[in-house]
C-alpha cells in the first residue's frame, strides 16, 4: 500500500477513466505503471545490445558530415 498525491487534474482524469471503464483507480494505476516500467525494459535492453558498437562524438561527428559533402 502507498499514498499516491496526484496533480488535481490528473486525479481527475482518473476518476472519469475509472467511472468510464469500470476498473479501480489502483487497476489503472498498476497498468500505467506497468507500461512505463515495460518501456523502460525495453530501452535498457536496446542500451546493453548496442554498448559494444563504435560510439562517435558530436564534434566528430559534425566533421565527418561535412567531410562527406552533406553539409
């Protein structure tokens, strides 16, 4: 159990989704938290596949574009 304290609007916002869809303010809650956490999963495990490739930095970067005539 915890005590959330939520902007105004957004319990608002929650209230009315959960009068629309019937489900508890915690089932919604425990979803968004769910998709935000899964996204961040999803974005650790893309940072650990590409930690072995090559990184450049910007001025680098910079010079190589103007060097190939794109700038």
């Amino acid at each position: 159990r915890s005590t959330v304290y939520f902007d105004s609007d957004l319990h608002k916002a929650l209230k009315l989704k959960s009068a629309e869809t019937g489900e508890s303010t915690s089932a919604i809650v425990n979803e968004a938290l769910r998709l935000v956490l899964s996204e961040d999963a999803d974005d650790l495990q893309a940072f650990e596949e590409r930690k072995k490739e090559p990184s450049m930095n910007f001025e680098s970067f910079v010079r190589k574009l103007k060097k190939d005539g794109k700038l």
